[in-house]
C-alpha cells in the first residue's frame, strides 16, 4: 500500500485561491477512495479467508459489522462493493488509485447483484473502468443503463413496462403559482424532450426577433425578454394552448389520438440498438443490420405523429 499522501491542512486551505482549493480537496477526495478500496479489499480477504470465523461470527458482514462499530446495512453494502471489485480487476485496480467515487462503485455494485449481468461484465471490466473514471456521474448512470439493456434485455423491457404502467401527471396548486409533475416511460420521456426543446427554440428565436425589431443594430446590447427557465415554461403552454386550440377548431389532426412511431421490439423479436442494428448478446458485441422495418410500428397514412422511441405497442 502507498504511505498516505501529504494533505493540505485547513489553516493553509483558507488562504489558498478557488483553482488551488478545488486541488486540495480532490487530493482530500483521492486519498479517501484509495483507503476505501484497500479497505474492501482487506474485506474481500477475511470474506475468501472465512477468518471471521475466529471470532465466531456468522458472516463476513457481521464480523465487519462489529470491528468498524456500523449497521449491518452499511457493512452488507460494504461487503457487496467488496466482492464486485474481487471480480473486476480493472475496476478495482483505478479504485485502488482513487479515480473511482462511491456512487460509481455503488452502480456497479447494483449491476454486478443482477446474476444476468454478473457474467458479462467480467468481459467489459476494462470498458466499465473507462467509463466510471472518464464520465461525469450522471453520463456514466446513462453508459451503465445502456450496458445493461444489452446485457439483460427482458429485465430492461420489464423496468420499461413498469415505469409505463405507473404513468401519472398531476398539476398541483402551491399558493399562487402551481407545480407540474409527471412520470412514466423514460422513452417517451425523450420523445416528450424532444418536443419541448423543439419549442423552445421557437420560444428563442422569438424573443431574438422581437429584440431586433425593439432595438436594430443595437440589439445584441439588450438582454432578451424572457430568461431560458421562462421560455421553457412558456414552450411547454404554448404545446399545450396548440393542442387544446386545434381541438377546439375541430382540426381533424387534433380530434384523432396520436400514434407513436416505436422503435422497441417486438416481444419475441431481437434488441435492437437506436442506430437501427442488431446487437449481439453481449456488450460490446459486432452487430448485423435490421430487417427492414423490423420492430417499429408504422402509423396510418395521414395519422398524427410522434417519431419517437416507445417502450408499448399499440
């Protein structure tokens, strides 16, 4: 083990400038994570060892349970992070440097408890370091989410079709304003995106046309009239305001429900990735080329559309 890094003590870190503090509290962060790691390994050691039988403990997560003076819980979730690292050697290997923080390591934990999974992602460990220390947490949540529909596609199409049964939206009053929520099929959730992003271009290029007409040439020196949190909430009105006013117009478009254009396969059908191929049964795999027209839902000549990815047929 490498003896523990000098650190910046917090007399000297209040004098220090915003790029220097950022230094010193990631050397902080490093150390952490690179103890934490010689810690589970020393975990995974007692584990294989079955040595917390000296002490007449049941488990390894009740012997570490009882050394470190923790919950049971926090010990078992310990003892997983453990026994994933023993199986990813790469993974642990930039752990083991602190290039891996916790939420990263607690997502491969939860992907590796998944026994689908488990055996593939021997096979992808360099890939998984990669994307665990190279993205930000939220993009290596998205890389993982994609790994695993390839890796366990029914439990994928499982999750979907749960998030698509519990759809809801609700508009709640909150004194004189209001909150929208909504929820449901995270597909059709980047469909619905789409859409609003779509309108809030509108929204800008709106408002950037009034500036010029208000202000000419001297239009770049003037702010725009909406902020972007507004344009968005106006975007989202005004689909709403467009819809509700073609129905009232009685525009055939508006009176008929629309159908969705789906991307997801069909029950029996192979997975299909978003550029149209068929993957293999693993990530990382060499795809083939679809079928023409295979697994998408093709509307009625004239029917409105959303050309979007679903996770239901109709």
């Amino acid at each position: 083990m490498q003896a523990v890094a000098e650190m910046v003590d917090v007399d000297e870190f209040r004098f220090l400038g915003g790029a220097q503090r950022d230094a010193a509290l990631m050397d902080v962060e490093r150390e952490i994570r690179r103890l934490q790691a010689h810690q589970l390994e020393m975990v995974q050691v007692v584990a294989s060892s079955m040595s917390y039988t000296d002490d007449a403990h049941m488990s390894v997560r009740s012997w570490l349970a009882a050394v470190t003076n923790t919950s049971r819980d926090t010990a078992g979730q310990q003892v997983r992070v453990a026994r994933m690292l023993a199986a990813m050697p790469a993974v642990a290997a930039a752990a083991g440097q602190g290039r891996i923080g916790q939420d990263q390591l607690r997502t491969l934990t939860r992907l590796y408890a998944n026994a689908r999974c488990r055996d593939l992602m021997a096979e992808s460990d360099e890939m998984l370091a990669g994307f665990a220390t190279a993205l930000d947490v939220h993009d290596f949540d998205t890389a993982v989410q994609h790994w695993k529909a390839y890796a366990d596609p029914d439990g994928n199409r499982k999750d979907r079709d749960a998030c698509h049964a519990n759809r809801n939206a609700s508009i709640t009053p909150i004194g004189h304003g209001y909150e929208l929520r909504a929820r449901g099929d995270g597909l059709v959730g980047e469909a619905l995106a789409k859409i609003l992003d779509a309108q809030v271009q509108v929204e800008f290029q709106a408002d950037v046309d009034r500036r010029k007409r208000e202000h000419g040439d001297d239009a770049a020196n003037h702010p725009l009239a909406r902020t972007g949190a507004q344009r968005r909430h106006d975007a989202l009105q005004h689909i709403f305001e467009g819809f509700a006013n073609a129905k009232a117009a009685g525009s055939p478009t508006a009176a008929r429900e629309p159908v969705v254009t789906c991307s997801a396969p069909r029950p029996n059908s192979p997975r299909r990735s978003t550029n149209g191929a068929i993957p293999t049964n693993r990530p990382g795999g060499r795809q083939r080329p679809a079928p023409a027209g295979h697994g998408c839902v093709r509307p009625p000549a004239g029917s409105p559309s959303i050309a979007a990815p679903c996770s239901q047929q109709p």
